[in-house]
C-alpha cells in the first residue's frame, strides 16, 4: 500500500517521497501567489464541466462555493499551506476535497497541473502587465508636468558627456516620455500573446472529455484558447518576452537615474531631490545620498539577470512539460516586484525634483554649446559648410584661450576670423536665441515642448 497517502497522485507509489525531496521539489513557498488565478481558473473550468454534462449544477455549484471560502481563508490569512502537497493547485484542490467531499475530487477532470499552472501563470502576468503600464502612466504623467513646468529652462545638452548644444530642460524629459512610451507600446503587444489560454491541454495530448475551450478562454477573458496542446503547457515564451521588455524599461530608468545622480551632485548641482528619496551617512553628516535612483540603476542588474536565467531554462527543453519549468516562476516573480517597485519610486519622485535652472545655465554658458549656431550662422550667409566649420573652430579656440564664451567675444574679433559676420550674430550666440530657433517638430523650443506636452496629454488622457 501506498504511504503517499496526502498525495493527489499517489496511486503509482510504494514509498513515500524522501523528505529532502519533497522540500526540495514543492514550489508552495512561491507558487501561493498565483492563488486567485488558481482559483479563478478553477471556476471556468468548473463552469464549463457543468455545461458538458461532466459535473451536475450542484456539483458546480458546491465547487464554486467551496473555492470561494478557500479564496477568504488565504486572503484571512487562515489557509494551512502544506509543502507535502506541493504546489499551490494541489494546496487547493485538497482543500476543496475537505470541505466538499468526493466533488472536489472532479474538478481536476479533463485537466492536469502543466496546463493548469501555464493558464495560472498567463492570467497573473496578463494582470501584471495592466497594472505595470497604468504605473508606467503614470510616471509619464510626472513627466509632462515636469516638461512643461520647465519648457524654457536652459540646460547644456551633452554628447560623450561633454557640452554639445543647449536644449530645454523640458525637451530633455521628454525625450525620457518616449523611452516609456516605447515600453509601454512593447508590453501592450506582449499581453497579445500572454492572452492565449493553454487549460484544456491537459498534460500534453488534450483530452478525451468534450471539453468547450473556447467557452472557458471567455470565461477567463482570454483571447483564444492555444491551438496546440504540446506547446500550450510547454511555451514560456511570453514569460521570456516580458523579461526581455522588462530589461530594456529597467534600462531606460537605469539611465534616468544615471543622469539624476549626476545632476544631483555639487559637481553638477542641476537638481534637488527631495529628502524623503534620499538618506545621510553614518559618518559624514553632510552627505545627503540619492539611493532611489541609484537603487533603481542597481536593480536593472537583476532584472537582466531574470531574463538570462528564464532564456537558459528553455534553452535545452524538449517537448512538453519537464519539472525544470518550475524554475520559471521566481524570476518572474521577481522582475514584475522589481519592476512594479522602480516605476512606483520614480513616478512618485519624478514630480518633486527640484530644478535649479540657474545653475542649468551657467553650465550651458560653458563648452561653447552654441558653436553649431555659429556655424550655421555662416552657412545662411553662403559660407560652405566645411569652411564655416574651420572658422568656428578658429574662434573657439580663441575664446578658449581667453577664458570666455564665444557670446562674449567683440564684434571685431569674430570678424577677424570672417568678415561676413555682423551684429545680428549674437542672435545665435545668446543661448535663449539658440534653442528658440529650434522650433519645429521634435525641436528643443520652448514654444515645441509645450506643444508636445498638449499634444502627448490628449492623446494619452494624461
């Protein structure tokens, strides 16, 4: 006789699981947060079983009772989780079994736990994925009131991080609202294919019972149900693409907060943020550290790291469903905390840095940001580009030997280096003249950003 007594597959078995094992394989400890999937998933099924016949109305109707008083015993805080059950399916369907007899016991009709934990795991990501991208808004929200509270702030734009040309603090977010727009675009087309349903795949071949997929897939909000029963248990693809877009929207804040670290420093000295995001030292009492942001830098680390392990995971899988898939849930369980954490920080923080435009400007008054527009100054006024490069190049090095910006040069200095250039050239040489004259579509203006933050508000109700 079996002692795998508490087990739900136990039939086969003459001794009990080694209790090593049986630690070591239950995933229990992490699967639990799929319990309102499970359970969900579980009435659908039940549902259906009813309208084919294979469950009487009472039948269902007790089944349905039964998970809703275990859904309130977890949420209570009075579910008895067990390892020697395993997993969060068997948890449940053991509960039931308890509190409503041999009905529980045919509710696993027509299904097995591969196709029961693929659909657990679509249904938690699908929800994950909606409330992801609501945070994702909502940070772009911060963003557009940030861009046009400084629509005209005037900051150095850097390239290889040293001064390039000026730009508006205000284009500057912006640009960040379009890293997340593309994020927000990538995990929108990922819920497409996380919204197919693998349940009524059963291990691996379907099953012999009629089952109604397409009545279930609507009961559960999906799609479609899969079109192949192998791989409905055994794709994890769209657990890997959410890694994948997970990594380059962790990487896009990476490199917010790169930027914000070093604003934030007395280097730079471009921004405040508040006290509630940062902390002090232990030893240096005038240290005031921005840890969001670089916590957040930190954590795109692990993130891509999830993503290497779930491609690893696959990489060597057969047809169908093998115990190694087990493996998967940890790091997605991971990045969706990790993910929903870093939006959650920043879209509160974004919003109440502080911009010292002042010394924003300062710092563009420095490197000759407005060297280009010199050049371009002489190219209106017929020089070849190449030659107005050369002279450019001339009357920087010139003001850099002086120890001034090219703004603060005479009028006969710079006609030294040509003769064409007149008095309006400072109209090009004032930083305000210089971003101003970027005034077309996607350009750095004042008058553009404010006219992008309309525009962007309407179209996403932001």
């Amino acid at each position: 006789m079996s002692e795998n007594k508490d087990k739900l597959w136990g039939g086969r078995f003459t001794e009990p699981t080694d209790a090593f094992v049986e630690a070591f394989t239950a995933s229990v400890t992490f699967d639990r947060r799929l319990y309102r999937q499970d359970i969900a998933g579980s009435i659908a099924h039940a549902t259906m079983l009813a309208h084919i016949g294979i469950l009487s109305e009472e039948e269902k109707a007790r089944i349905i009772e039964g998970l809703e008083t275990i859904r309130a015993e977890i949420e209570e805080d009075r579910f008895d989780w067990s390892v020697a059950r395993e997993d969060v399916h068997m948890n449940i369907e053991a509960r039931l079994t308890e509190l409503i007899g041999d009905a529980g016991k045919k509710l696993h009709t027509g299904r097995s736990r591969n196709d029961q934990v693929a659909t657990d795991i679509r249904l938690y990501l699908r929800d994950e994925i909606d409330a992801i991208n609501a945070e994702i808004r909502r940070l772009q929200r911060g963003l557009l009131d940030l861009a046009e509270r400084e629509a005209a702030t005037i900051m150095p734009g850097f390239t290889h991080l040293q001064v390039a040309q000026p730009v508006t603090f205000g284009h500057h977010v912006l640009a960040w609202f379009e890293m997340l727009d593309r994020d927000h675009q990538r995990l929108a087309d990922c819920r497409r294919r996380v919204n197919v349903m693998p349940l009524g795949s059963a291990a691996l071949a379907g099953t012999s019972y009629p089952l109604d997929r397409f009545m279930t897939a609507e009961l559960l909000g999906f799609e479609r149900p899969c079109r192949n029963s192998l791989d409905g248990v055994s794709d994890r693809d769209f657990a890997i693409e959410f890694n994948a877009a997970a990594a380059l929207l962790m990487t896009h804040l990476s490199r917010m907060s790169e930027e914000l670290v070093i604003w934030a420093s007395a280097q730079f000295d471009f921004i405040d943020i508040p006290d509630r995001f940062c902390t002090g030292s232990s030893i240096m009492p005038q240290k005031k550290n921005p840890d969001v942001p670089e916590l957040v830098r930190g954590k795109s680390g692990r993130v891509n790291g999830n993503l290497i392990a779930l491609l690893t995971l696959m990489k060597s899988q057969p047809l169908a469903y093998n115990k190694d898939n087990q493996e998967d849930k940890e790091p997605l369980f991971d990045t969706v905390d990790t993910l929903r954490g870093s939006l959650r920080a920043f879209a509160d923080m974004v919003p109440a840095l502080q911009v010292k435009a002042g010394n924003m400007l300062a710092a563009a008054r420095q490197g000759f940001a407005t060297a280009t527009d010199l050049a371009d100054y002489l190219v209106r006024k017929g020089l070849p580009f190449r030659d107005a490069h050369e002279v450019v190049g001339k009357a920087v090095q010139h003001a850099s030997e002086q120890g001034c910006d090219l703004a603060d040069l005479p009028l006969e200095t710079l006609q030294r280096f040509s003769d064409i250039i007149g008095e309006d050239v400072y109209d090009v040489l004032m930083l305000e003249g210089s971003v101003a004259a970027r005034d077309h579509f996607g350009g750095t203006a004042p008058e553009q950003v404010r006219r992008q933050v309309e525009a962007l508000r309407r179209e996403y109700d932001l």
